[in-house]
C-alpha cells in the first residue's frame, strides 16, 4: 500500500483559513449590496437594476477568486508529492519476518506487518551524503528498533529518484549479540565508484 505524507496531501490550517475568508468576503458583499437594496431610500427601478447587477457580479467574482485559490494550492501540493519512496524488510537471522518493527526514516517512524514489510515510506528532497551534486539518487539513513532484538542502523542506503528502494534489514537477538546495536553501511553505485578511481 503506497504511502504518502498527510502533511503534503491535505490541505493546510492556514489555507483553510484564507479560504475561510474569502467565503466570508463573497457573502459579504452580498449582504452589504441586500441590505443596501432593502432600505428604505426610494431607487428607480433602473438604479435597483443596476445594483442587482453589481452584487452578483462582485458575488461571481468572489466565487471565482475562491475556486481558483483551491485549484492552485492543490497543484501546488500535487507537485511538492515526491515519487521516491523506501519500502523495508525485516527479517531475524533465520529470515524469519519481524511483525511490528519500528522503522524509523527521516524522522518519521512506521511498523511493519506479518510479513515484516513496512509501507512505502515517501522521501521527500533526495539528499546525498557522498556528492551534493547528484541528484539521480541520494542516501537515507534506515533505524530498526525491536523489543528482543539488538537496534540496526543502515547507514546510507542508496534511494534513486523517482524509485521505490527495497531493502531488508537483519536484526539480532539480544542473546545473539554483544554489542549494543549492529549498523550497516551500504556502499555507493559503481558507477560514482568508478569515477572516483577515473579521478
């Protein structure tokens, strides 16, 4: 199941509250134009016309400004949506899947199913860790936490951009390990290998 930020795909309090105005605004020209035709001031029935006109006019406009801003700011949202995204495994040493892992990526923590995947964690801005000048792909940093097992900490995992990463992640026992945690530490593409030792 694909997974994607609330924080991105709905929209904000603040644009709630500045479509909330110009709601507002809209019926108040409305009401301001009603309440002008209701007096008692004696019009012609050209000047009520003319009046009429300008209130649905302005109460059009209104609309349209509202209608607008809604279109744009969910443009707006639909393009900061990144396509690259990071799905992980985790298994035990016999890989045996792990129900309901912590997995902890660019600060926000997911668990995973009977399966032990966990969803498809979205990452936003790639950044890489190895040359900020490439964009194709940037590296991410995978916490797996697990009552009776050691912590694992996959340091620099490839994600390329537009992809969704798979990666399995091995936790051990706390009667499997001495050491407090076990990291991992992915190693780059070939390819950017390759041009080091060009280099």
């Amino acid at each position: 199941m694909l997974f994607c930020s609330f924080a991105q795909t709905t929209i904000t309090v603040k644009f709630r509250l500045k479509l909330l105005a110009q709601v507002y605004c809209a019926f108040y020209f409305i009401q301001l134009f009603q309440g002008i035709l209701d007096r008692n001031v004696q019009y012609n029935s050209r000047m009520k016309a003319t009046l009429k006109n300008v209130a649905a006019a302005l109460s059009l406009l209104a609309l349209v400004i509202v209608v607008l801003t809604a279109i744009d700011h969910s443009v707006n949202v639909s393009a900061s949506v990144s396509d690259t995204h990071i799905r992980v495994t985790v298994v035990d040493l016999d890989n045996n899947p792990v129900h309901n892992a912590k997995v902890t990526v660019l600060g926000s923590s997911f668990y995973t199913d009977n399966k032990g995947l966990s969803p498809a964690i979205e990452i936003g801005a790639l950044t890489n860790c190895y040359d900020v000048n490439i964009s194709e792909w940037g590296t991410v940093t995978v916490v797996v936490e697990k009552e009776g097992y050691a912590p694992a900490v996959a340091l620099n995992c490839v994600c390329y951009n537009k992809q969704t990463r798979k990666l399995t992640v091995k936790l051990y026992g706390d009667d499997q390990s001495e050491l407090p945690y076990v990291t991992y530490v992915e190693s780059p593409p070939d390819d950017y290998i390759k041009t080091l030792l060009k280099n």
